[in-house]
C-alpha cells in the first residue's frame, strides 16, 4: 500500500511538474528571441506561485498567526485557479498556431510575388538590339568599341571595320555587362531573408496565441471570484412528499451548505449569507456542514453573524467533513452557542413531519460517525421524513431508513469547471433534486469555496426547499 501511495505521489508531481514546464515553455520561452529577463521571470513566478498555493494549504492547519494564514491564502489560491485556466486556455489555442502561421506564411508570400514582379518588371525595361540603328539624338551603342584598334591592319581586315574576333568579344562583354546590370533577386532592403521571416511569423503567432490565452484566463478567473465574493444567489424548489400533511403544505426550508468560512472568506461573508437566509423568510434553516475551514480561535469572530439567523421553527446544524479537519467538537459547542440546534445523529418532530440529522462520514475516524439507527431507528414511518446530512453518498442508508427526504452538499457543483466530472464520478448526485427509490435527494452547489475563492460552472446558491403535500 505504502509503495502504491509513493508511486500515485511520484505520478501527481511528474504531471505538475511537465504541465508547468509546457505552461512557461509557451508563454515565456516562445514568445521570445532568446534567453533573458523575461524567461527568468517566467520562471520565478510559476515556481514562487506554487510555493505560496502549498504554503497556503499547509497554513490552513498549522499554528502560525491568522494574518499569515490570511497573506499567504490570497495568492496561494488564487494561482491555484488560474494555472488551471491558463493551462486550459493554452491547450485549447493549441490547433490555432499553426493554422495562424500558414495564414501569416501565405500573406507573405503573395506580398513577396508581388513585389518580385514589379522589381523584374524595372529591371527588364526594352533596350535596342546590339548593332541596331540609334534613334535621333542618340549615340550608337558600343560606339567607343567600333573605333579600329592599332593592330586592325591585319590581313583581311576592312579599314575602318573591327575584326571578326573583336566583334565577338565585344558582343561576349557585351553579355556579361547586361548580365552583371540585372539585379539579383533578394530580398528589399529592410526585410529579413525566409528563414528569418519564418521565425519571426512563429514568434508573432506564439505571442498573440500566448496572449489571448492568458487574457482569456485572467479573466475567467477573475469572473468566478467575483461571482463568490458578491454572496450566493437564492434558487426555489418544490419538493412534493407523499407523507406531508396537509398543514404542513408549503413549509419552507433555506437550504445553505459549504460555506467555508476561513483566511479568505470571512465575517463579510457570513453577513451576507446570512442576510439573504434571512430576507427569504423561511420557517426552518438547515446548515448542512462545512461551515469553517478553521479552528474556534481563529474563525470565531467570522462565524459570529450566524447569531443573527432568524426562522420560524429555529435553524439547525449537522457536521460537514470540513468540520473534522477543524475540531468538530468545539464548532458544534460554538454554533449551539450562536443558537443554532446540532443535530448529531438525532431527529426532532415539527409539525407536519421528523427532521433528523447524521454526523458527516469523516467523523468515524474520531468514533463520531454517522449512526441511522440512533436517528431514525424509532421513528414513526407513516410521518414524512427530512434528513440532514452533508455528503451524498449518505443517500444509500437514507433509502433503506425510509426517508422521504434528504438535504446535502458537500459537492459545489463541482466549483470548477472540469471539476465537475470529478464531482460525478465521487457523488451519486452532484447538484439539484433527483429520486432514489422513494426517497428524494437535493444537493446544494454551496454558499461558499474551498481553496481557490472562485467558482466557474457551478455558481453558489441557498435553496429554499418547498413541500408540497399532494393531500393539497
């Protein structure tokens, strides 16, 4: 198991390790000429981005100031984030490059035809024929070299005349002259050669592909946490139980789950959680686990809005995993203290119908587990049933308990997108109400964030659940 453990651990760093080196490799390393400041700095800032995101994980549960937790959560997550949609946004530009440098390599082209055609075109201009008769007012061609030289007295030789072989050598220099006169063909003056030219399209290419990737992450980042730091949004949903009274008709439950308070989301943030509870007066509040990401001492001012929350039939609580990596049994105390009611493996009767509640499945490492039996093993079956608990996965013993409904989250709609395909193959339901049997599950996407304070696909929400009764 150990060797198994290590080797999953050697494969994590390798693929982290190779998609950073391909993330500097096309941002930085190809979008320059050379080795220079820009590649160092490159370099620096992903190495020094993953050193604050491991020593934000790690001061989560270390005994260091909060203000430090705080200082080095910020930056620590937010990269988190955007590697992700960085390395995303590169990978998906990927097929643009090469279709951008035939593009750019054809526009050339057609330019550098273009203008080869207007410089042979100058080059080539008609001149008269060697030997033909000069127009008026010009000099016959090659007049110096028709001029007899001394030794022209030879035998045969016209007076006057040029000998045969001089004529020919004439008429030979004559060649080469016109030759020598024709330009090669380069390139114009101030342009580079092809291959340069080559280089200098990729480089265009791998800048603006490198760039808008970039854009494009920055700003789906900067979305997503604005989107979390605003406060959740309130969905409605009608659940229909068959057991329902029908007094008990239309009874409303705010439904708010992960709301993660911690070094970055904080006493501002649990105000507006729970004014929006609030300002959807409902008759019960359920708080369905990972309320903190922190210890009683360093998040208890955060989470003292919680005082403020105001139902009818009073505001309930179960234990979230998260609550387990914070001391459960201190939080529980705490929100008792800020008048929430812990449900811990119990049920209460309201009117109309039981609401119970199970400790988180994390809490059987400390013997605080979740327990059906206690908390619905006496239970009346012909009253309709709502239970309480964090993770989905709890729906398989709800089912065989006969529950009518069941409350969770735990998931956030997987927070991430592609997280949530990871959040579907762990959870049977990832978001939303869907039936199991007899009994129906609802789960929360969460109020808040975990590790990065940003969501992208999976907003955050409180859900005011409506019964219905079908007696109605």
């Amino acid at each position: 198991m150990v060797v198994v453990l290590v080797l999953v651990t050697l494969l994590v760093l390798a693929c982290v390790v190779a998609a950073n080196w391909y993330l500097w490799r096309r941002l930085f390393r190809d979008t320059t000429r050379g080795p220079g400041a820009v590649r160092r700095t490159g370099a620096v800032l992903i190495a020094g981005g993953w050193l604050l995101a491991v020593a934000a994980f790690a001061g989560t549960r270390a005994d260091i100031p909060f203000w430090l937790k705080r200082a080095l959560a910020w930056p620590g997550y937010l990269w988190l984030a955007l590697t992700l949609y960085l390395l995303l946004a590169v990978l998906v530009t990927e097929p643009l490059r090469p279709v951008l440098r035939r593009l750019l390599g054809r526009t050339a082209a057609r330019e550098a035809g273009t203008g080869r055609a207007e410089r042979t075109e100058a080059v080539h201009e008609p001149a008269p024929a060697f030997g033909a008769e000069a127009g008026p007012g010009t000099e016959p061609a090659f007049e110096a070299d028709a001029v007899p030289r001394a030794d022209s007295g030879a035998a045969g030789a016209e007076p006057g005349r040029a000998p045969a072989h001089d004529v020919r050598e004439k008429s030979g220099s004559c060649a080469v002259a016109e030759a020598r006169a024709v330009p090669e063909e380069t390139a114009p003056a101030g342009e580079e050669p092809a291959r340069p030219q080559e280089l200098s399209r990729r480089l265009f290419v791998s800048r603006v592909v490198a760039g808008a990737a970039a854009a494009a992450a920055v700003g789906t980042v900067a979305h997503g946490t604005h989107g979390v730091l605003r406060g959740p949004r309130v969905k409605r949903v009608t659940v229909p139980l068959a057991k329902l009274p029908r007094a008990a008709h239309g009874f409303r439950i705010a439904v708010v789950s992960d709301i993660h308070l911690g070094p970055v989301l904080g006493r501002g943030f649990a105000q507006k959680v729970v004014d929006t509870i609030n300002a959807t007066q409902p008759d019960l509040i359920a708080v369905v686990g990972d309320l903190v990401d922190g210890s009683v001492k360093d998040l208890g001012p955060a989470a003292a809005p919680l005082a403020e929350l105001r139902a009818r039939h009073g505001a309930y609580f179960v234990t979230g995993n998260h609550e387990y990596f914070s001391g459960a049994e201190q939080w529980v105390e705490e929100v008792r203290r800020l008048g929430l009611l812990p449900l811990e493996n119990a049920r209460t009767e309201l009117p109309g119908f039981a609401l119970a509640g199970v400790n988180d499945v994390q809490g059987e490492r400390e013997g605080q587990g979740p327990d059906f039996e206690r908390a619905l093993g006496d239970r009346d079956p012909a009253r309709a049933c709502v239970l309480l608990a964090h993770q989905p996965v709890q729906i398989h013993e709800a089912v065989r308990y006969g529950v009518d409904l069941q409350l969770s989250g735990h998931t956030h709609g997987g927070q991430l997108w592609p997280g949530t395909f990871l959040a579907a193959a762990a959870n049977p339901t990832v978001a939303g109400l869907e039936r199991y049997g007899d009994t129906q599950l609802y789960v929360s996407q969460g109020a808040g964030a975990w590790g990065p304070p940003t969501r992208v696909g999976a907003p955050s929400d409180i859900t005011v659940v409506e019964l219905a009764s079908k007696q109605a």
